[in-house]
C-alpha cells in the first residue's frame, strides 16, 4: 500500500475506529487476522468432538437436548467465523485444506479426552468460562466483521458456561461418587484450561503487534489473572478444590496468586503430540471426505435455481 493509505489504516486503529473489509490494510495485519480468525474458526469445529463424545451417553433426555444443542451452537460459530475470515479474501474450502494438511492450528484444549460425563460439564464450566475471557474483549477487535461475530458468541458462549456451571453443581450435590467424579473432572481440566490463553507475554510471538494493530486488547498473562480471578470463587460455591496448593487471594496486588501451566506441554500439544491430536484430525478429515456429496448436492442445487431465475 501507499504511504497515504497506511496513514489512513492508523488513523482509523488509534481513534478505535472499525476496518471495513474495503479498506486498505497492511498485508501482515489481513495475515495475522486470517491465522488468527481461522484458528479460532477451526476450534469451534473440531471443538465439537469432546463433547460429542457423550451425545449418546447423556443421563438424561434433558441433558441430552441440552448438550446437542450446544455442540450445534458451535457449529454455528465455527460458520459464522468462517464466513468473517472469507471477508479477508480467503475461501472456507482453502482454510478447511489448510486445517486438513496441519498448516493451520486450533486450540490446544480440545486434544484432551473426555472420560466422563462430569467432564462435559467441566468443559462448560471452565473452557468456555476461558473462551469468553479471551473473548469479550474481542468485540472490541479493530476489525469489524471478526468484532461483530464475536458479540453474538460470546452471548451463546456464556449461556454455556452457565450451562456446565450447573451440570457440575448437580454433581457435587449428588453421591459421594458424583462429587469425586466432578473433582476429578477440574483435576484434569484446570491447567490445560490455564494454557489455552496461550504462552506468557515474554514467549508470545504475536501479542505487541497485534495490540499495536488493536486485534487483541490485552496481553495473554492479564487475560489468564482474570479468569483465575473470576473462577476460584466459583470452585468455591461448587464446593470443589482447584487443584492449585499455592492458589490464594493476595490483597496487596488485588488478585488470586496461581500456580503456572507447563508450557512445555502447552508447546508439546500444539505441535501435535497431545493425547488425542490424531484422533482429532483424522475424524475432522473423515467426516470432510464423508460430507463430500452434500457439498456437491448443495452446489448442483444452487446451479438449478440459479438457471431456473435466468430463465
Ligand atoms: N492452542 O503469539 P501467541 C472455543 C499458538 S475457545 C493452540 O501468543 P496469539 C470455544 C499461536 O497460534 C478456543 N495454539 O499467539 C469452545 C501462535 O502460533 P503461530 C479458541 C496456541 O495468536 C468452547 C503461537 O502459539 N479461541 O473454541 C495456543 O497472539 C467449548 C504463539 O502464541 C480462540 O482461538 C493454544 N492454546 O495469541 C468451543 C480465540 N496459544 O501462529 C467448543 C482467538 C497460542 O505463531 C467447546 N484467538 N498458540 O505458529 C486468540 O485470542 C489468540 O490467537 C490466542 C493466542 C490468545 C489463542
């Protein structure tokens, strides 16, 4: 671009205003928010299979409905996201081959099994509980179409988070047993829950220069202090214990001093060697190539009615 358009691109990032998709932008600003905005877009889709896992396993028809609901919620997402990276110029096809080839990453959370029904409820509860921390801010994302998505999400995304919240509540007030299985749902989802905000600020490659750009709004460590903060009172209420010995409020900084996650494992699930990275890919690729024909009926059908209006 011209030095005049860059000029213009600033103006519109320092006064909070929004870009259009027929703006002018840095070619490294439409990169990073396509990596980024795809990423997001892929993780609701392959963050689907945890929870699918029990669609049929449910203990009730309630929870049933309530959980087939959710898993189309982010079906949803994932279209919605989708259809915000295409205003960038890139094809959901290409973003999806992209995926498919391991040229493109989605969240380290959803490489974790989900033994049991209390961790659906977890996954509620704490991923998504992480996901609208990261999340909300978003709105305010300097890019208009990611930003506007975002304000719909992020209402269903809290819904959900309400929803696992409450799951879990029935377990922790049910037997003994069921209070064991919720603890031990937190003990497996706690830290990795922790590593989804992503690597300290000092190891993250993207942060200053996306909150230069005003993509994100804030540093991966403030997002993380603020879900702990909002989470651990939440344990409370649940009567179940974060498995964290040196979790304490600390007065003097006004904030829940926490243990770390590994972000040795953190790197080690991103780059394929967690525990269920390549069940994951290899039912997103099956469930692709399966889905072929509908994509083929659907196009066949557009081609007719679009001929039948010439006509
Ligand atoms: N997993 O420089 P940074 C959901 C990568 S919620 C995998 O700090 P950035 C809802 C990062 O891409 C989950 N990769 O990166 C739901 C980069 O890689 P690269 C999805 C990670 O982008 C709930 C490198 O590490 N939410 O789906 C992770 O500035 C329940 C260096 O990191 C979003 O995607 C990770 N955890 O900050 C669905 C939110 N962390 O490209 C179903 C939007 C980092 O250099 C059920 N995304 N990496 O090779 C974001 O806010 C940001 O992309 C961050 C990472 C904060 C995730």
């Amino acid at each position: 671009g011209t030095d005049e358009q860059e000029a213009a691109f600033y103006a519109i990032v320092d006064s909070d205003g929004r870009i259009e998709p027929r703006d002018a932008m840095p070619e490294a600003y439409r990169k990073t928010l396509i990596r980024q905005m795809a990423q997001h877009a892929h993780s609701e889709i392959i963050g689907m299979q945890p929870e699918g896992n029990w669609i049929s396993r449910a203990p009730s028809l309630r929870r049933k409905a309530i959980l087939l609901a959710k898993v189309q919620d982010e079906a949803g997402h994932g279209l919605y996201l989708y259809a915000a990276a295409e205003t960038l110029g890139v094809s959901r096809d290409h973003l999806l081959e992209l995926l498919h080839t391991h040229q493109q990453k989605y969240s380290s959370i959803f490489n974790y099994p989900t033994l049991t029904w209390a961790d659906v409820g977890a996954i509620g509860w704490l991923v998504d509980g992480a996901a609208i921390t990261n999340q909300v801010p978003l709105t305010r994302c300097s890019y208009g179409p990611y930003a506007r998505a975002m304000v719909r999400i992020c209402k269903e995304e809290s819904f959900h988070q309400r929803q696992g919240f409450e799951a879990l509540l029935t377990l922790t007030r049910g037997s003994a047993r069921q209070k064991a299985m919720a603890q031990d749902a937190l003990d497996r989802w706690w830290y990795p829950s922790l590593a989804m905000f992503g690597p300290p600020d000092r190891e993250s490659t993207h942060s200053d220069q996306s909150m230069r750009w005003g993509i994100k709004r804030f540093g991966n460590d403030e997002l993380r202090q603020r879900f702990v903060d909002m989470t651990a009172p939440q344990a409370d209420v649940l009567g179940l214990t974060i498995p964290d010995p040196d979790l304490r409020w600390n007065d003097e900084r006004g904030h829940y001093d926490f243990t770390q996650p590994d972000f040795d494992e953190l790197f080690r699930v991103i780059s394929g060697d967690g525990p269920c990275n390549r069940q994951r890919m290899e039912h997103r690729v099956a469930a692709h190539t399966e889905g072929a024909w509908v994509r083929e009926a659907a196009a066949a059908y557009a081609a007719k009615r679009a001929k039948r209006a010439e006509a």
